[in-house]
C-alpha cells in the first residue's frame, strides 16, 4: 500500500519532476514520510482500538457488577423478608440503620441479651437462606454477615 501510495505521487506530480535534480533522493523522501504517515496511522487506530476495548470492558464489568449487586441484594432481602418478625425488627434497626444494640434494647423495651439473641438468630437464618441459594457470588456479602 506504501509502494502504490509512493507511485500515486509520483504520477500526480510527473509534471515536476524536470525540476528534481536527484530522483533518488527524491523517491526516498517520499517514500520515508509515506511509511511514517503509515505508522502514525496505525498508531492513531491502535489507541482507538485499546480505548474501546478498555470502555467496553469498563462498561461490561460495570453491567455485571450492577447485576450481582441487585441480585444480591435481592436474594438478601428475601432472606430478611423470612425472619419472625422480632428478629426482622431487630436486625434491620442494628445491620441496616446501625442502631447499636443498647439503643435498640431500650428502644423495643427488650433487654440487651435479648436483641443480641435475636440478631444472632438473624443472622444464622440469613446464613442459612443464602447459602441454599449460593449460584449467586455471595462471598463479600456472607464476609460482612459473619462480623
């Protein structure tokens, strides 16, 4: 492609080559900065190229980890959805509103022993729950869950 391009302007400007006193050193130019803009070219392609990919596997990664994340989180909420009721309450003040377990005792007006009892029976059924359903990559989320 570099020789056709070379010949190419060399026929575009036969009516100047009279005036070119070396033709060698001539054709050698040409053909020099022929094959540089070549290279720019496929320079400039290459980095358009790692730049799609690079986005498109951002955006892929991007998608997947939004998907496990809703899928997670939904397998999560159904496993609290299936708590007694008590164990619900208490696990949702102290795991997801991050009330500390006094203030939840004094809250519910239940003992501190009790909201412990209550959420680690909580936590032992989430366990359970998620682990029944472990075709989802869950690992991160049962590491926080056994705090």
């Amino acid at each position: 492609e570099i020789v056709q391009n070379v010949f190419i302007k060399i026929w575009l400007k036969r009516e100047d080559l009279s005036s070119v006193d070396n033709f060698g050193a001539y054709l050698r130019t040409i053909s020099r900065n022929e094959t540089l803009n070549a290279l720019k070219h496929i320079a400039i392609t290459y980095k358009h190229e790692q730049l799609i990919i690079k986005h498109s596997t951002e955006l892929d990664l991007d998608t997947e980890n939004t998907i496990q994340y809703r899928e997670t989180k939904q397998l999560l909420d159904s496993a609290i959805q299936k708590l007694p009721a008590q164990q619900k309450l208490v696990y949702t003040l102290c795991h997801i509103e991050g009330i500390k377990q006094k203030d939840v005792a004094e809250r519910l007006n239940i003992s501190p022993l009790t909201v412990k009892v209550h959420l680690r029976e909580a936590v032992k059924s989430i366990r359970n729950y998620l682990e029944m359903h472990d075709h989802i990559r869950i690992v991160p989320l049962l590491l926080y869950l056994l705090k």
